[in-house]
C-alpha cells in the first residue's frame, strides 16, 4: 500500500506579508502624525518630528503619503470618517426620521469639541488643503449624507418640499459654524448645549 500523499501547504505569499508590513507602517505614521497635530498643529508640526516619532525614515513618508500635505489629508479624512462613524450610531438609536436627523447633528456638534477634531478638522484643514479640497472631503462625509437623508425625509412626507441642495448646504454650513463657534467658546460645554437645542429648533421648524 502506497505512503498517503501529503498535503503541501501554501508557503505565505511575500506580497501579503509586504502589504502587511505596509499597514503597520501607514497606521504608525498617521497615528503619530495625528497626535502631533492635534498637539502642534500643521505649522507647528515638521516632517521630521513626525518620521522620528513612528520610527520610520523620511522616504516611508513620501512614499506613503506624498509628503506632509498628503500626510494631513489622510488624518483628515480619517477623524471626518471617525466622527461619520458617531453620527450614524446615534442616528440608530432614535426612534423616528426627525429624531435621526437630530441626533446625529447633535453628535456631529459633540464629537467637534474633541481637540484633535477641533483643530486638525475645523482650523487647520481649510487653510492648510484649501476650501475646494476640504470642501471635497466634507461633501463625501456629511454634505453628501445630508443631502441623501432630507431628500428621503422629503419623499416620506417627513420634511415640507424644499430644494434639497440648497437646504443640505444650510444645514451643514450652520452645524460647521455652530461647532467652531462651541469649539472657539470660553465655556465649550454650554456653547455646545446652546448650539445643539438651536439647531434641534431649526430643524423641526422644517418639518411637514
């Protein structure tokens, strides 16, 4: 009776080990770029400090990120994703389309005083990517999700038939000031329950 055949096992791939080492290093860099610029700023962060602290070299940088700029962006877009990730939890937990809408607003107000969101969201980015790039980004995190929940509030009866692009641009526009101004305030706690009872009264004034 012949030997049973034995089973060869698949060796692990060279590019998945690559790809992992790859997230490692990404995920190092922009943690402790985040922390810099939520401590430092943009202006007051350099490259240098930022290869030094994730133990990585200045070419990891570039080749990941593109430089500081491209480095930035990639936070941004993270924190803004974060903060997506909020609003839609406590979206879930209400229990009608109106409460949704504030709810999740309320959160977005909330989650802006954190002090990375605060400066690295609301300070920096606009000056440092531009207002069309940050633009970009918020449209593909709120404006957008905005935009998509009171069109669907308008076609359930929920929300009075109003031009929906014109009323998502209002209304984030608004939930942005209202959090930079909490974020800016001598007492950011009472600013911030000012800024959430208002914009809750601004939104159900829109309702059907």
């Amino acid at each position: 009776m012949p030997p049973a055949k034995q089973t060869e096992q698949p060796s692990p791939e060279p590019g998945n080990k690559q790809d992992a080492r790859s997230r490692r290093t990404t995920g190092r860099i922009l943690a402790e770029a985040r922390r810099l610029f939520t401590e430092h700023g943009f202006a007051g962060t350099s490259a240098e400090q930022i290869v030094a602290a994730a133990g990585v070299t200045r070419g990891a940088l570039y080749h990941h990120f593109d430089g500081k700029k491209g480095l930035f962006r990639a936070v941004v877009v993270q924190v803004q994703a974060e903060i997506n990730q909020r609003v839609k939890a406590a979206a879930s937990q209400a229990h009608d389309p109106m409460a949704m809408l504030i709810a999740g607003n309320d959160q977005f107000l909330a989650a802006c005083l954190d002090p990375g969101a605060r400066r690295i969201l609301l300070r920096d980015a606009p000056a440092v990517l531009g207002w069309e790039e940050w633009r970009s980004i918020d449209e593909a995190h709120v404006l957008g999700r905005y935009r998509d929940f009171l069109g669907q509030l308008m076609e359930q009866g929920v929300l009075r038939p109003l031009p929906v692009d014109a009323l998502a641009h209002i209304i984030s526009g608004a939930a942005n000031e209202a959090a930079l101004w909490a974020a800016q305030a001598d007492d950011p706690e009472a600013a911030l329950a000012q800024s959430q009872s208002t914009m809750a009264e601004l939104i159900r004034s829109l309702r059907a």
